[in-house]
C-alpha cells in the first residue's frame, strides 16, 4: 500500500468516525490506489461500490484539508464521479 493511500485511509477515517452508513464509496487516487468508505470505516481497498470518486493525488489532498469544495472539485472537472450521485453529495457534505 502506498503512503499516500495509508495517509488518506487515516485522514478519511478522522473525518467520518463511525463509518458512512448511507452506502457504500469508493475513492480512486490516481496512480496510487483506491479506498473504501462504507458502515464498516475506512479502508484501502478496490470492491465494488455505490459511487466511485476519482482524482489525483493533489486534488484529494485538498478536498481532504479542506482548501477544495468537493463539489467544486467535481463542477470544475478536477473530480469525476461515476455511480449514485446522491450518495457521492452526502459523502460531499461531510468532508467539505
């Protein structure tokens, strides 16, 4: 596992304590690995799920600390999101 996906598995599971009962979310970090989050937590893994979100390293890192809105991300084209749109706004609101 990278260190940018360990440090994303931490940084996610800080942010949603308890896990993500709405369904199940998958962040791709491109060239480094994808994360699950779902009722269970935080966790690096490629299963499936309800809503894949897709970014580079930079842009996750920002949405991350806070310096870019997820949805912002996602209008300008930095963030690309690929199942239940609905899901992908409830996950949205609780990192941003």
């Amino acid at each position: 596992m990278s260190d940018v996906i360990t440090a994303a598995v931490a940084a996610l599971s800080e942010k949603i304590e308890g896990g993500f009962d709405a369904g199940t979310a998958k962040f791709v970090i491109e060239g480094e690995g994808a994360i699950i989050v779902d009722g269970d937590g935080v966790r690096a893994s490629d299963d499936e799920a309800d809503v894949t979100l897709t970014a580079d390293t930079e842009v996750f890192e920002d949405m991350l600390s806070g310096n870019l809105n997820p949805t912002t991300a996602f209008m300008t084209g930095k963030l690309s999101v690929e199942g239940n749109m609905g899901l992908a706004m409830q996950l949205g609101s609780v990192l941003g």
